[in-house]
C-alpha cells in the first residue's frame, strides 16, 4: 500500500492503471483492499492528500 499511497499522492496514472500495476486483478479489488488499510478509498486519498500539499496564497 505504501507504493499505492506515493503512486496516487505523486502520480497522474488512473486507479485502474495503477490496479493493473500493482498486480490487482480488478480496479474494484484494490478499492477495496486500499481502503481497508488505509481507511478511505483510493480517489479520496489522492484528493485529501493533494489539497494537503497545495500552499494556501498568504500564510
């Protein structure tokens, strides 16, 4: 899962792509395993974690 987490917080390439990368057999198969290690689905992750990373103008 941590190359899972680097890949979505780094990386452009489609949950499916990346699935398919990590040797999931299905998208829907790696959802559901990321989630249950990690405690939310992998979009979720990749939104929280880049809204994390973006610098708010001013502070």
């Amino acid at each position: 899962m941590l190359l899972a987490q680097r890949a979505l917080r780094n990386g452009d390439a489609r949950v499916a792509a990346l699935a398919a990368e990590l040797g999931y057999g299905s998208e829907s198969a790696f959802s559901t395993a990321f989630k249950r290690v990690v405690g939310e689905s992998p979009q979720r992750y990749r939104a929280r974690v880049r809204r994390k990373a973006v610098p708010i103008a001013g502070r």
